[in-house]
C-alpha cells in the first residue's frame, strides 16, 4: 500500500509548482525565487506543512539528483570541446581565484582550514538556474553576453566531478568512524574512467539494437534504465549518487541519440528545477539569521562582492562588452544549487 504522506507530499510538490511561477511573475519576481518562496511556505519555519527533517532531507537530496542530471545532460561533446578549445582556462581561472578568497574569508572567521575550503569550493559556484532564467529575460540566445554566461556555468558543473570524488577525503573527522575515505575515491575514480572509456563503445550497440525494433516506448525505457542502474552501482560501490546522475547524463548526450533525449526530456526540465527550488526552500533556517543577522548580512554581501570583482575582471579577457560585465558578474555571483 501507497503511503498517504507520500502521495500528500508529491502533491503539494505538484501544486506549488503550479502556483508558484504565476503568482512571482505577477509580483516580479522570477522563477526559481517563486519557488524558493513556496518551499519557506509550506517547510517548518512557515506554515509547518512539511516538518520531517527526514522528509525535508530526502526530498533535497532527490531533487538535487536530478537537477544535476538535468544539467549535466547539457554538457555535449559540441560544447565541451569548445570549451576545452579556448575558454577552460580562463574558468577555471576564475573559479580558482574565487575559492581562494571565500577560503580566506572562512578562515577569519574561525574555521578550520577543511571546513574552510569545502566553503570556498561549494560557495565559488554559480546557480544555473538562476542565471539561466536572467539570460532567458534580458538578452537573447547567442549574444557574447549569453554565450559567455553559459560556458562558465557548464565548466563549473563539469568542476562537480573531481569535487565530488576528493571531498571525502576532507572529512578527517569521520575517519574514526568511517575509516580513510581513500577506498570510495578510489572506486569513484574507476567509475568515472569505465563510464568515459568503456561505457560509449557499450551503449552505442546497446542504444542501435533498442532503435532497431522501432518501439519509442523502449527507447525511453532503455534510457531510463540506463539512469537507475549508474544510480544503484553508485549505490552499491558507495559512492556519491550525485556523481552517477551526472556520469549517466554525461554518458547518454555523448551518443549519437543524445539529441533526442535532450528533447524528450525539456518539457520536464523547469519542472525538476522547481522541484529543487521548493525543497531548497523548506531547508531555510531562519533560526540562524536571527540569533546572528549581521554577521550573516554581513558574509552573504562579501560573499557577493568577491564573486562579482573576479567576475568582472575575469571577464575583460572575454568577448562580453564593457557595459555588460557587471550584469553578468551579479547575475552570476549567487552561491550555486
């Protein structure tokens, strides 16, 4: 039997998601901060709908899966070879320059030095999301401004991966408990190199005798299978299920059909990126902006202003014009989903 809170909870997802984007665009806002809002709504610091840390947790976590799926599907091998061609170096310029400075600020605040860099790593990316919707609503597709924006964000996601394998290995507190994190590194780092060597000369036969039987219906089911099983590997080795959602979309968009799957899934992709919005907003812990709202004003706006002076400096090597550079640095000098 189904459980009730189960189909209660997919249910307020559901009609939140509906609600949700009219009502912000009426009121200015944009998407993905209707959504924000809708999770502080219905999570434990609004109307307590849903108040299960369990269930709070459980639904980031899920949502967050699949928004890295959703994003690294975009990551073709068109767009990372230009990428690698002549734009990788100046991001990871950035992206190296940002964490360096939140490490440094982290520091100051009494960290220590791990806890430091797992915040200077994970606060020096940018929300696609967030951007993306900016891009949608100011400038058009294909623009030096739009281009540029979004060669940034794909090489900070495809930076997920290494973080993902070596940030265990941070953990020195768990150590005692959990023995050296050196084991799950090692077996993420042969899962990564089996998906990228082995895994395309497999699918590809795979994916020709699926479209040989002319079923679309076992076309996407193939795919989905495709994605539970890296998800139940991932799980079975233990490693991170985050680094199997984006191994598996980075292993479907470099087939030959990756184009068609990227299209079946887009009517899904606002949704999935709701879905995240609303868990993420139902983590909101208002308790800690009240016990200490300067220090927290405080950290978020110096957070803002380092990432938008590397940004804007990073970009004079770009081809964004002068008068666009600070608009692009603010849009992407939010903390990353």
């Amino acid at each position: 039997m189904i459980d009730d809170t189960l189909l209660l909870n997919a249910f307020l997802f559901l009609a939140l998601a509906l609600f949700a984007v009219p009502v912000a665009k009426r009121v200015g806002l944009g998407q993905s901060v209707g959504y924000l809002l809708a999770g502080m709504f219905i999570g434990p610091w609004g109307l307590a709908v849903i108040r299960d840390a369990e269930t709070v947790s459980s639904a980031l976590r899920v949502s967050t899966i699949a928004l890295l799926f959703l994003v690294a599907l975009q990551a073709t091998p068109a767009r990372i070879r230009m990428l690698a061609k002549d734009f990788f170096s100046l991001s990871m310029l950035q992206f190296s320059l940002t964490t360096l400075m939140v490490w440094f600020v982290s520091l100051l605040t009494g960290l220590p030095w791990h806890h430091a860099l797992v915040c200077g790593v994970t606060l020096s990316l940018s929300s696609s999301a967030l951007a993306n919707q900016a891009f949608h609503d100011t400038y058009p597709a294909g623009s030096p401004l739009t281009d540029t924006g979004r060669r940034l964000l794909l090489s900070q996601y495809l930076a997920v991966i290494p973080i993902l394998i070596f940030f265990p290995l941070l953990g020195f507190e768990a150590v005692i408990t959990q023995g050296s994190a050196w084991p799950m590194v090692l077996r993420s780092l042969i899962m990564v190199l089996a998906f990228a060597f082995i895994g395309p000369i497999l699918l590809r036969h795979l994916f020709r005798f699926v479209v040989s039987l002319g079923l679309d219906e076992v076309f996407a089911a193939f795919a989905l299978i495709l994605v539970v099983g890296t998800l139940l590997l991932s799980q079975l080795l233990e490693v991170p299920l985050e680094l199997g959602a984006i191994l598996a979309a980075l292993l479907l968009t470099r087939s030959e059909y990756g184009s068609a799957i990227n299209i079946a899934i887009r009517p899904f992709r606002e949704l999935m990126v709701g879905m995240f919005f609303i868990a993420a907003g139902m983590t909101v812990n208002f308790g800690t902006f009240i016990s200490k709202p300067v220090q927290f004003i405080v950290l978020v706006v110096l957070l803002v202003v380092i990432k938008i002076w590397v940004l804007r400096n990073i970009l004079r090597y770009s081809s964004v014009p002068r008068a666009q550079r600070i608009w692009l640095a603010t849009v992407l000098s939010q903390s990353g989903e």
